[in-house]
C-alpha cells in the first residue's frame, strides 16, 4: 500500500511524471496555503536512496511556491549538470524532499550557525554557494562553508559573506 503523499511533495512528483511522461508543464490546481507564500524552494530526487537530482532557487523567483515546486522539480530531472536526465523507466523508483526556505540572513560569526538547524550561504562578489541544512555526513560549520565555498569557486583565502536560513522539509 502506497503512503499518502504532502500535498507540496505529491505537487513535485506530478510535475516530473507530466514533464518526463508527457512533455508538458504542469500547472498547480488546488494550492494549499504554504504554495500561495512566496519562498526559495529546492527539490531533492533520490532513487534507491542516492541523490538523484537537487536544484533549487536561493529566494522566490515565481508567483508562489507551487510554481517554484514545479519549476524546480523538473530542473531537478533534467538540469543538474551531475546527472544524467531522468528517463520515464526511473519515475516509479524516484523519491522527492522538497525545502521551503526561510529568507535568508546575513551572520556576523560562524558562532551563530549550526549545520543540523540551519542552512548557510557563502558569498562572495557574484559567486554564492548554499547548503542545506541536516544533511548526512555534515557534522560542523566549517565542513558546511568548506562545501559552499567548493560549490561557487570560491578559495579559501577570499573574504565571504555569510547567509543562514531555516527549511520546512516535505518527503
């Protein structure tokens, strides 16, 4: 018996289904109040727990957060540049966590950041790399800035600026 799926992660799976399935963008129906707000949102795929797939908008780039959820769900699928795109004989193993992110803001010290409650943003000029927060095999601040700044190319003798923020994760 299939679990129910959240309304925001049931959103994510159908808008990869239509878009690897049928060619077509889906357009969210019934939105729930959280895909009314507007946020950055990401979009995880695994299958057979490895990642599979992960892009996402640092801050709210659409109407809503449904249509970031679809935007980014598909991107997830067929745009990030690690992965091949998924094929139509992968959907019925794919699993999806999608992140509604808090606005991000800015910290004066790594002291107040923690790699299991929030996610950070290293800037630096034009270059930005985020991680999210709670991931497997992050254990402390410095492995999560040593990650952002690799993800923007940014060397570990320039000056960064730092960005905290919080999710609400849907799986």
């Amino acid at each position: 018996m299939e679990k129910e799926l959240h309304p925001i992660v049931k959103l994510a799976k159908e808008a990869v289904e239509s878009y690897i399935g049928e060619g077509r963008v889906l357009k969210a129906e019934e939105l729930t109040a959280e895909m009314k707000e507007r946020a950055g949102v990401f979009v995880s795929i695994k299958k057979h727990g490895e990642l599979r797939g992960c892009i996402g908008t640092f801050e709210p780039t659409r109407a809503n957060v449904a249509e970031e959820i679809v935007a980014n769900a598909i991107s997830s699928a067929t745009e990030d540049p690690r992965f091949t795109p998924v094929a139509a004989s992968e959907l019925d193993n794919l699993e999806y966590s999608i992140d509604i992110l808090t606005k991000p803001e800015p910290v004066d010290s790594i002291d107040r950041l923690d790699p299991k409650k929030y996610g950070v943003i290293v800037e630096c000029g034009f270059r930005r790399g985020l991680l999210l927060p709670g991931l497997e095999g992050v254990d402390t601040v410095d492995e999560q800035i040593d990650i952002c700044r690799a993800k923007a190319g940014i060397s570990g003798d320039e000056p960064i600026k730092l960005y905290r923020f919080q999710v609400r994760r849907y799986k």
